[in-house]
C-alpha cells in the first residue's frame, strides 16, 4: 500500500501544499519587545499551568512524560516553579492550548503539529506524507537546522518552543472495508487533524477529509459522522477505536510530531537559572517520552 500511495501523493499533494501553505503569514501576535530576562534569583515563585489534548489514560506516553516534566522541575527548582498540570483537553484542544499559550492565558503545553502550520507556516513540514522512514531520520533533521530554524520562528508569535516529542507514525481506521490501495479511499469519510496538507492528502487519495476535534473522535465514529480516521497505534489503542472500527491499515503515511511550548514573556520573565533549568527540563522530559513510545512502538512496528 505504501508505494502506491506515495507515489499518487508525490504527484498531487506538493501543489497543494505550495497552494494550501502559501500566502498569508503567522497568526497575529503581540509585538511589544519581550521583557528583559532577570539576571538572577529574584526569591519569587512562579507557576506553570501546563495543559495538554492527551488521551485519557494515564499510562499513555504524553500523560507519563507531562508528568515526569513537573516532578523534575519541581524537584530541580527546589519549589521554585510549580508546574499545575491539564491535561484530557480539559483547557481546551491543540489550537486552544496554542492560542492560550500565544496570550498568556495558558503558561506552557505539550501540542501536536496538526493546526501549528496556522501559526508557524514552515511547521508544515512534518506533515507531508511518507517524508520520513524512520524515527532516528527524524530526530536528526529535528535536532539541526531545520528544527532549529523552525524552533526560532515560534518567537515571532510570542512563543518559546522548548523541545519536539514523537507522536510515533500514524495509521488509518475505518469501518467500511480494508485500505490497501488509493482506490479503497473512495466514497469513505475520514476524521483529520486541522491542516490543510492532511486535509489535502485524503481528499486526493479520493476520500472525503472531515476536520474534527480530537476529543469529540469516538462518538463521531461511533455514530457514523466519519466512517474511519487516522492516529498513531497508542492513541488508537489508548481511546478504545477498535471498539467503533473494523479496519486498521498499517500505512505509516505520516510522522506525528509534538512539541513543548512556553510563552515567551513568561519565559523571558524568568531569572536565567530558571530559564535553562525550563528548557533543559522540557528536553529531558520529551527524551523520556520518546524511550516509553519507543517501547509501545516496537511490540507492534515493523520489523
């Protein structure tokens, strides 16, 4: 199934995405000049309100590495910082978090990519279809000039982008038949993320791209607004889809980013101390993240 669709994508998604991706620039931010960073330990304490769209199990990797970030910052501030965490959308989805983020109102989260191409235009990167074959390939492209370059741009919009996390490779659901070849995309109605290239993509594979929120996913399969959609295997498992779908294709179509970010005049606000204990924080935690996804991923991953 691979090689088909990636060839049918290669021919019709890059106009799209040029299409879809140009024009326009990041969502409005404030331009007043960041606050100064203090230059030392200023005696205050400070809280993080952290929030995240996760899945609602609690052994579900983005669960277990959002935790592990407030234990070690905790821990390494010496209560300096409290990270309040939110997680389950209970603050709203990815655009929410990131627009919370953006205005203050939300300190800091861990976000998927799927709307961040509206705030940064070069996030649209990672969402392009069978770009990448495997998790070390996209470690390394993270980690040099391109992650750091589009971690940069985050600044523009009023955000700090502390660290990239795996979301692990994603799969398609569905309730009608078995995908095995484009063709088996007709006429079926598939739940996306919101963004243009993965709204693109579907629809040129010929079915038709429903945007919904994450957390209204399984009662829309389950009521038959979509009849499949698509998600990494532990958020497939961990939200119980197998319960409202028949069919999972193992088609590792695209690589599922998250990020940690923190809004920069918070960030800024921060002594110097705390500022690098944050980023090394975030880094530390989304490593640990990785290793537990790494884990899940190779009892059902291709060998």
């Amino acid at each position: 199934m691979k090689k088909g669709l990636s060839v049918l994508l290669a021919a019709l998604l890059m106009t799209g995405f040029m299409a879809g991706c140009g024009g326009g620039g990041s969502a409005p931010a404030d331009k007043k000049p960041a606050a100064p960073a203090a230059k030392a330990d200023d005696g205050n304490k400070y809280t993080i309100t952290f929030a995240t769209n996760s899945a609602a199990d609690p052994k579900n990797p983005q669960n277990v590495g959002t935790f592990y970030f407030k234990k070690i910052v905790e821990e390494k501030s010496k209560g300096r910082i409290t990270v309040d965490v939110h997680n389950t959308a209970s603050l709203g989805g990815a655009r929410e978090i990131v627009e919370g983020v953006q205005l203050g109102t939300i300190t800091a989260g861990d976000v998927e990519n799927g709307p961040m191409d509206s705030f940064v235009q070069d996030c649209a990167v990672w969402n392009l279809p069978y770009l990448f074959t495997s998790l070390d390939e996209v470690h390394k492209i993270q980690a040099g000039d391109i992650g750091k370059n589009i971690q940069k741009k985050f600044e523009g919009i009023g955000i700090k982008h502390l660290a990239f996390n795996d979301g692990g490779f994603r799969y398609f659901t569905n309730n009608a038949h078995p995908i095995e070849k484009a063709a088996d995309f007709k006429g079926l109605k598939i739940r996306v993320m919101e963004s243009p290239i993965y709204i693109s993509m579907v629809e040129s594979l010929g079915g038709s791209a429903v945007p919904i929120a994450f957390a209204e996913l399984y009662t829309a399969l389950q009521q038959g607004t979509v009849d499949g959609q698509e998600n990494p295997l532990d958020l497939i498992y961990a939200q119980a889809y197998y319960e409202v779908q028949k069919y999972v294709s193992l088609s590792e179509h695209l690589y599922y980013p998250r990020q940690y970010i923190i809004n920069m005049k918070f960030y800024n606000s921060l002594p110097q101390d705390l500022q690098k204990l944050v980023a090394d924080c975030a880094v530390e935690a989304c490593t640990y993240q990785n290793n537990i996804m790494l884990t899940i991923l190779s009892k059902c991953w291709r060998n």
